[in-house]
C-alpha cells in the first residue's frame, strides 16, 4: 500500500528539525565543557602561581636565614686574628705623654685583612722590615701596634674609647691618662682602659654568660635573704667599620633608626661603631623599678611607659647632645636598663600594639634564647632586602 504524499513530507519535517535540535545541545554542552576546562585551567594556573610565589618567598627567607648564620660565623672566626691597622685613618689619636708617641686607631675607620699565613690570637705588625741597603725605612722589629691584638681570653668585653684629653669622660687607664676612677655615684668605677678602640684586644661580638648579680641582706633579721640580676654588662655588639650589620635602637622605623654613621667628625649624628653601647659598667645598676624584694609589675610597666623611651634616646643620642651614652653609662638614674622579663610587660600579642610597655621594650631588645628575658639588641643583617622588607637580627 502507498502512503499519502502529504504525510511522506510531514515526518521529513520532523525528523529535520529533531536533527537540528541534537545539534544545538551537542554545541552548547561542548561550550559549557570548554567554559569548565577554562575556569579549572584559570584556577589551577593561578593556584599554581600562588605557590610559586609562596616557595620563592620561603626560599628567599631560609637563603637570608643561611647567609646570617654563616656571616655571624664569619665575624666569630675572624675575631681570631688580628686585623691590621691602616695608618690613612683620620680620627686616630696619638697619646704624646710618653716617648715615642703611641697612636690609637679609630673603631670607625675600616682596617686591613689579615694576612693569609697571619697566625690566630695575632697582635699587628711591625710597619716597616729593618733599615737594610735595600730599605730606608727604619723598622725596628717590634710591632707598631701592640694593643691591637686578637685576645687569647674569650671575654665579653669592649675595649674603651680612647681620649687623652684632660676631661676624658671614659674610665682611667693608658687610653684615658686623665680618665675617671669613680661613676656619679663616687664608687669606683670597677674597669681598666688600656691602649686601643673599641675591636682591639677585646671580643666584643660576645654576650656575657649570665646578667650581673645583686643580694639584698633585708631588715628586720631575720627576714630572707633576696637574690636577683639587676642588668647585662655586655651585650653582642656585630657592627664594626667593615661589615654591614648595623644597630637599630627602635624597629619601629628602620630607615630613621638605623645607626650608620662612620664619620666621627659629624657629631650631630649618633655614631655607628664609635660608642660602646653595648656595655655597662658592673657597679652601675640601672635605676628603675626592676626585680627587688617590692617587685609590682603595674609599676614596672608605668614606668616603661613614662620613661624607657627617653633612656633609649640618651643612650643612643649624637655626641653633641647634652645627654648622651658618654654621659649616662656612669649614671644609674640615666643608663639603660636591658634586663626585663617579657612576661612582666604584657601578653605576647602586645608586642604588636603600638605603645604598650612590652611593644616599647620589644622594639629595643629581644630574647634570643626563648627564655623570657631581653638579651640582645637589633640589628640589620647584611643580607638583601627582598620584596622591600629588609631583615633585622638579635645575636
């Protein structure tokens, strides 16, 4: 039997558009298919960008941390020999009370490498060989300068600042002829300054073993006997005139405070290399209310509030200020105090806050060791800055 011709037409028709109907949703799930690929592609290139940049941060962190630790090494071992003085040094003092003249080099000028067969626990050369046919210079043998030596003794310790002035504010000895013999107080002054700056016969990388010990006999009798530690007499002090470590007495700010200045001409600058921050006088106890028999930590930390900062800014002031670290080192109402349990100021996190007693304190000195207690300063490390941060140190 023949179908209808009319009907013939009507299920081609049909069977058209059902065509282009499996098309049009074939085309938009392949888009739809495309428009995931994309987006998972996008996600999963940026993630991957995310953790290339967190890997290159890691790496560049743990490559600063390596040239620190090995910089630090550096400076300890290089404390073995003595580094020569360069006679072009234009702050060098010569002591002309004695017969030849003794000239002192500065710690602010840079000195020589040692020589490669240069012995450890060395003392400088003789600047000239002996006179001969060959050589006209007047050598003699000895060497030019004994007090730059590398000390056998591993003490912590920073020699003096030499000043053979009448009104030498630093302690007597043959770098201070007229120098003092008492602090403020009329107590003798407990050190000695021989010959030589601040990296001459001394280790003044080094920290001391322990803070300085004070007993308190109380009264009435038969009250206990009180035992504390009242201050560090040394700190780690790295910055010398030819490396990059650099001290800063408030991380608040590192370009306005870092301490960089080697030129000891310019006294309206604080002096980088020249002053021995670093160290206290034993006998000199910072006055403040620290680790007594009364301890009240709500006094302690009103009294950093009020005061610290202002200690802080003697201590580390220019040579021309009228209060300055020549002036308070000998003064217990004006010399630093750096012995502070961190506890004592405040909750971990206010280090983070700005003005709270242990935010003050934590912007001057840090705890290296993990046990509570302030133990170093900061400082800028050698090292370079990454992404414009720039990496600061307690050693």
């Amino acid at each position: 039997m023949t179908l209808p011709q009319n009907h013939s037409a009507n299920t081609n028709a049909r069977s058209a558009s059902t065509r282009r109907g499996n098309t049009i949703v074939l085309v938009t799930a392949i888009l739809v298919l495309l428009v995931i690929i994309a987006t998972a592609f996008v996600g999963r290139t940026r993630a991957v960008r995310d953790i290339s940049a967190a890997q290159q941060a890691s790496a560049g962190r743990d490559g600063r941390g390596e040239s620190v630790g090995v910089d630090v090494a550096n400076e300890i071992a290089g404390a073995l020999f003595a580094k020569p003085v360069d006679t072009n040094d234009p702050w060098a003092r010569a002591d002309n009370s004695v017969t030849p003249p003794i000239v002192v080099a500065s710690a602010s000028w840079p000195r020589l490498a040692p020589a490669f067969d240069a012995q450890r626990y060395s003392i400088d050369r003789d600047l000239y060989p002996l006179a001969s046919a060959v050589n006209p210079y007047n050598g003699d043998g000895y060497p030019d300068f004994g007090y730059n030596i590398a000390p056998f003794e591993v003490k912590a310790w920073t020699n003096w600042p030499d000043d053979f002035s009448a009104t030498s504010p630093w302690p007597f000895g043959p770098g201070s002829p007229e120098g003092l013999t008492v602090n403020a107080l009329s107590e003798p002054i407990g050190d000695a300054n021989p010959y030589g700056s601040h990296g001459m016969g001394d280790s003044r990388w080094l920290r001391s073993t322990e803070p300085e010990r004070f007993g308190i006999d109380q009264v009435p009798v038969p009250s206990p006997y009180f035992f504390t530690f009242t201050h560090w007499s040394h700190l780690s002090y790295l910055p010398t005139a030819n490396n990059g470590w650099r001290v800063v007495p408030d991380i608040s700010n590192l370009g306005l405070n870092t301490l960089d200045n080697l030129n000891e001409s310019d006294l309206t600058r604080s002096l980088a290399v020249a002053l021995p921050y670093e160290q206290w006088l034993p006998g000199v106890v910072p006055n403040y209310p620290g680790y007594t028999p009364n301890f009240d930590r709500n006094v302690l930390q009103n009294w950093v509030i009020n005061n610290f900062t202002t200690r802080v800014n003697n201590w580390f002031a220019p040579p021309n200020a009228p209060f300055n670290y020549k002036v308070s080192y000998r003064n217990p109402d004006l010399a630093l105090p750096n012995f502070f349990g961190l506890r004592h100021l405040g909750q971990p996190t206010d280090e983070f806050k700005l003005g709270t007693p242990r935010n003050l304190v934590s912007r001057t000195f840090t705890d290296t060791d993990g046990d509570g207690f302030t133990d170093s300063f900061w400082f800028v490390a050698p090292v370079g800055i990454d992404r414009g941060i720039r990496t600061i140190v307690g050693v």
